[in-house]
C-alpha cells in the first residue's frame, strides 16, 4: 500500500480500525484511511465492496461496528448525521418532490436558521455555478436526469459543507452526459476548494477525476495512490485486473514466461505484436481482434493455451490477421510483479 | 384421420378469432369489458339516478307509495327546514371528527410500524391493525355498546363503569369513538403505504442537511404523505357521513342523515328519502372535489 501525504496538508478525514458488519455479512474490514483537506478522493471498488458502506458511516447514517471517525480531527462516532459538517450527493439525488429545485437548495440554510436575504443569496449563487438559473421555481419532476443532479449537487454545496460526499452521482446518467459532468465536477471542486470523496466503480472515472484513489475489494482496501500509481503499479493482481485490463502471469506460467516465481502483471499496451520470426519472445496465434474505435484489443493464445492480450494502434491493424502465428514482444521493466 | 380434420378446423377456427380479434384489439377489450361496464351502469349508476329522479316525485297520502307527480316540494323542504339543516351539519361534525380522530392515531402509528419497527415485528403489527376488518360491523358496535353501557338502576354499567367508574353513556361522543374504531383501518393502510413508499434515501437527505427528526417528520414526510391522508380520510369520511346503525347501538337519542333518511323511508315517504340522500351525496362530491385537489387520486 503506497499512500503519499503531502506533507503540507492537514487531515479532513480519519477512519481508524472501521468495520461494519450486517449480521453474517462483513461489508467493510478495518479499514484505515486519511482524507486530505481539499483533495479528491475516490472509493473505486467491484458491487459489494462496501464503498456506499464507508460513505454512509462518514455521513453518519450508519453506525459502525467498531472502530471511529474523525471529522477535522475530531472523534464523531457518536454524532448523529444532523450534527456532521458534511454533505451527501446520493445516487438517487434524493430531491425532495413536493418542493421546488430553489426551496430544496435552500432547505439546509433554512434548518440552519439562515435569513431569508442571506438563503436567496447563496442560492442563487450556487444556482450560477451549476448553471441552473432559470429552472429555480420547477419541481425535481419537471428536471432531466442531468439537471436533477446538478440540484443534488447545489442543495449540497451551498451548505459550504468541510467533505462532500458523493456515491455514484453520475451513475444514472448515459455516457456523453456523463463525461460532461465528471469534466463539470472535477472543476467545480477545483473552484469551490472542498473536500470531494466519490464513490464509482467505473474505473476510468476515478482514474480521471481524482488527485488520490483507494481501490476497495470485498471491504478491505487493496491500495491508496494516484491513478498513476494505481495504474502504472497496482499493488495487488486483484488492482491490476480492476483497474484497465491487464495480462496476469502466476505460478508455472509466470516461471516459463518471465522466469521467476511470483505474480506479474503486463499492460495489453506495453505488448507488441511482431511478425518478424527472428524477434524472440513469445509466440502465440491471433485468436480474436476486438475493434474499440480508438484502437483494438488483439487476444492471441499460445500453443500451451495461454491467452494474452495485446493493444494495437488501428493503423497497424491491417498487418494482424486471424489465425496467424506472431511474436509478443515486450520491454522487461513492463512487467510489475504484483502480490 | 375424420377426428384429425375436425379438430384440425376446430383449431382452425379458434385461430381466426384470434386473428380477428388481434386485428381489433379495441373490439376484443369491449367485449372482456363489456360484462363489468354493463353492471356497473345499471347496478351503480342506473340506481343513482333513479334515487335522483325519485327526490322529485309526488306521494299518494293515502297509499304512501311514489307517484309520477312531479314536484320540487321534497327538495325545498330538506333545504329549507332548519332542524334538518342543524343535523346535517352535525353529521358532518361527527364523521369530521371521528376522521380527525383516525388521522391521529393512525399517523403515529403508521409511521413507527413502517420506519421503527423490527421488519419481523411489522407484519405481525399490520395484520393486528387489519384483522378487526374481518370481524362483523355489528359484533363490534354492540362490543363497544359493552364498553360503554352507562349501567342504570335497572341493570348493571359496561365495561368502562365497572372498571374506571366513568363512561361517555350512549351519545355523540360514544357514536365518534366507534366510528373511529370501526373505520380506523382504512385511514392506517393508506397513510402505512404512504410511508413505506417514501423513499429512504429523503429521510437521509433531510437529516444530512441538518434538519432532526422532528423537522424532518413535519418538512419531508408529512407532505409527500398528503395524498394518502387524503385517500384515507374519503373513507373514514364517507363511510361515518353514511352511517346510521352505530348511531342506533350506541347513541342512544342521537340522529344523523342516516337515521332521517331511514325513518322517512319507513314513514313511509319514499320521495322525501331521496331528497335527503341528496344531502350525503352533495356532501361526498364536494369533499372528493377538496380531496382529489389534494392528490388523493394520485397513486390509484
Ligand atoms: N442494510 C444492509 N443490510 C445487510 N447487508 C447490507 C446492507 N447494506 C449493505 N449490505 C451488504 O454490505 C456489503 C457492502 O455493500 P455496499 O452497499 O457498501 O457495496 P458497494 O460497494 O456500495 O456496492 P455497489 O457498487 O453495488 O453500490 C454488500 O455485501 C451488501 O450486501
Ligand atoms: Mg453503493
């Protein structure tokens, strides 16, 4: 586990030891993790890894089973998510629907006792940074998916809240409006200077958002680093088959292919396919070409039935030919070993 | 090789009615609903209309039977006599009342046995709230005559008297408390429903953004319950406008709509009967206009 603290920056977030169970079923297990002020974190994980698990405890709408939380340095184990100086995007946006977007925007200065001045100044505010002015008096029902969320991000932001929290905001969003939007957060954030921890499990969004991500798999933390940390050295087979695709060698396979024992992980794109039959490496037959857009995904199979993955520029792809004997080829320092 | 042809062409047949009807599909749904349309406009409609009609005719003094006479006597004098007019309003007050009444437990008890309660607790706790439904409407009003039997020189107090030594006796008081007992659980499944259908993740929502749990009982959930208030309410309502019998158990002198209406039917005056029904039914299209405003329709 690699996780690198800028020394300067001082801590949003602690959860010490935390861990949740629901009768038999462990969702989260001792888990350890420091929160930066300012930063973006992201909770990337498989369904059932217990990211929604962790932001529900830090939000305090879940009790933990053992274990605390430290809010600005502060134990809040106990406090009730009313008293929390935290905010929640939900996965469902949660709008209220018998109010209209602006008196769900304002309903937390409201229960805050703000004036009334005060609570339509921030709102419209707020209004201006999600570029909702003009929808202030519809009701959630009269909004899209997009615009819905975007209230869900307001009534969250114009509290100024130390961490917001958000779980899957984009999750109901198709895929062009979903680009836009992580593109709209990402700066968002950047202007607003809060705390972010998002919770996907799309592994491109983290990769693309975060300053920090925390790979979670069966309520446990495999690793914490930045997505090129992540990426470029995963800590485990289990990061680097989540995280991108990836070619695994283990066991025998990993003795004869990189010729130590271990487990290693090669990059489809650090993978070169040759059809010059004096190159050494390894060769294998052009099994099925995967047609991306971009580029392709070319899977080939050795004659002992290992299959390996390699990437292919499309302007190159006129030289690969099913059913036809190459060479993999590929720089060792590719190849990361992984536990 | 006869018996396969013919039911081969019975196949056959069967086949291009239901090609026809594929073909028709408006034609194949009038005719599966035509039975329940039929029923319901002789049977419901048929009958109201007739009762309408009827608020119009003349009487026969001698035989007391209806005759074609056309009049607007029977109206003006249901409108226009205040004794009446006084006891409409007062049944009025009393199905409001016992409405009110319903809502209040209900809304407590709805909202801690759909969000407090242990999930096997819940079904237990909603059968119990249910299962009086299934008990006869006069077996639970004389039970409740029990109840509050006053006692008299001549015989021994109910329930109440033996036990605290107070009843309310037979009155208006007694007819609302079991009004209220017998329509409670048309009030409790709608405003139940009501909660189980609000989204948990609102309740998260509203505590998130500071509010407890009062505020968030009266800022989130009380208004997203209105229209099931409201459905509920149609019932409680109609059925305590429209009642006569519990009045007769346990009201002892009381009167409401019912009792005229079923007084003057026997006089017998049948055309008068109907002139006061219309006071009941006014009464219900009005209350139905307030409360489908209020979305009580709105998840039928
Ligand atoms: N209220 C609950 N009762 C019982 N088990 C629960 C409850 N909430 C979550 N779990 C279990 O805890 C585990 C973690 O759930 P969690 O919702 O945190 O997963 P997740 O990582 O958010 O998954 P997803 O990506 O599908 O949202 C799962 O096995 C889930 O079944
Ligand atoms: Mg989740």
């Amino acid at each position: 586990m690699t996780s690198k603290a800028k020394p300067s920056s001082t801590i949003a977030i602690s959860l010490r030891e935390v861990r949740k169970t629901f009768g038999e079923v462990v969702a989260v297990d001792s888990v350890d993790l420091d929160v930066f002020n300012g930063e973006f974190l992201t909770l990337l994980g498989p369904s059932g890894s217990g990211k929604t698990t962790v932001l529900r405890m830090v939000a305090g709408f879940e009790a933990l089973t053992s274990g605390s939380i430290l809010l600005d340095g502060e134990d809040v184990t106990g406090v009730p998510a009313f008293e929390r100086d935290v905010n929640t995007v939900f996965q469902d946006y949660a709008l209220f629907p018998h109010m209209t977007v602006l008196e769900n925007i304002e309903y937390g200065l409201k229960v805050k006792g703000v004036a009334r001045d005060e609570r339509r100044n921030r709102a419209t505010k707020i209004l201006e940074v999600v570029q909702l002015i003009g929808f202030a008096d519809r009701k959630p029902n009269q909004l899209s998916g997009g615009q819905r969320q975007r209230v869900a991000l307001a009534r969250a932001l114009v509290n100024q809240p130390k961490v917001l929290l958000l779980d899957e905001p984009l999750g109901a969003l198709d895929l062009k409006l979903r680009e836009e939007m992580q593109v709209e957060l990402k700066s968002i954030q950047q202007r607003v200077g809060i705390t972010f921890v998002y919770v996907t499990h799309d592994q491109s969004e983290a990769l693309s958002m975060s300053d920090r991500v925390v790979v979670f798999n069966a309520g446990k933390i495999e690793q914490i680093g930045t997505p090129q940390e992540i990426y470029e050295h995963p800590a485990t087979s289990f990061v680097a088959s989540f995280v991108g695709i990836t070619n695994l060698f283990s066991g025998d396979r990993a003795q004869q292919i990189i010729g130590r024992s271990g487990t290693f992980t090669l990059r489809p794109e650090h993978v070169q396919i040759s059809f010059d039959s004096s190159q050494t490496g390894l060769s294998a037959t052009i099994s099925s070409i995967q047609y991306l857009g971009a580029e392709s995904r070319v899977h080939c199979t050795t004659k002992d039935n290992l299959k390996v993955i390699a990437t292919v520029a499309n302007e190159h792809l006129s030289r690969v030919v099913l059913g036809q004997l190459a060479t993999l080829v590929w720089k060792p320092d590719a190849v990361f070993e992984v536990s | 090789m006869s018996l396969s042809t013919s039911s081969q062409i019975a196949k056959h047949k069967t086949q291009s009615i239901n090609r026809f009807f594929a073909s028709h599909p408006r034609l194949g749904l009038g005719t599966l609903l035509s039975g329940p349309i039929l029923w319901l406009l002789v049977v419901y409609v048929g009958s109201l209309a007739l009762l309408v009609v009827s608020a119009f005719f003349g009487l026969d003094e001698f035989t007391g039977k209806a005759t074609t006479n056309l009049t607007i006597g029977n109206i003006e004098e249901v409108i226009s006599e205040s004794a009446y007019r006084l006891l409409v309003l007062r049944s009025i007050g009393i199905a409001g009342a016992a409405t009110v009444i319903c809502f209040m437990l209900a809304l407590p008890v709805g909202f801690y046995i759909s969000k407090l309660a242990k999930p096997w607790a819940k079904r237990g706790l909603v059968v119990a709230i249910l299962l009086p439904l299934w008990a006869g409407y006069l077996v639970k009003a004389f039970a409740l005559r029990a109840v509050f039997e006053p006692g008299s020189e001549f015989g021994d107090g109910g329930f109440l008297k033996n036990t605290i030594g107070w009843s309310p006796g037979f009155g208006y008081l007694s007819v609302i408390i079991t009004l209220a007992y017998l329509w409670f659980p048309y009030m409790f499944l709608p405003i139940y429903s009501g909660f189980e259908r609000l989204p948990e993740s609102l309740i998260d929502a509203s505590s998130d953004l500071g509010a407890g749990s009062i505020r968030t009982f009266f800022s989130v959930m009380m208004p997203m319950l209105v229209p099931s208030i409201a459905a509920g309410s149609i019932f409680t309502f109609s059925l305590s406008l429209g009642d006569y019998i519990t009045v007769k158990i346990v009201g002892g002198k009381s009167q409401m709509i019912g009792n005229i209406i079923e007084r003057t039917l026997l006089a017998p005056n049948q055309p008068l009967a109907a002139a006061f029904t219309l006071w009941p039914i006014t009464i219900m299209v009005a209350y139905l206009f307030v409360m489908a405003r209020l979305g009580a329709f709105k998840n039928l």
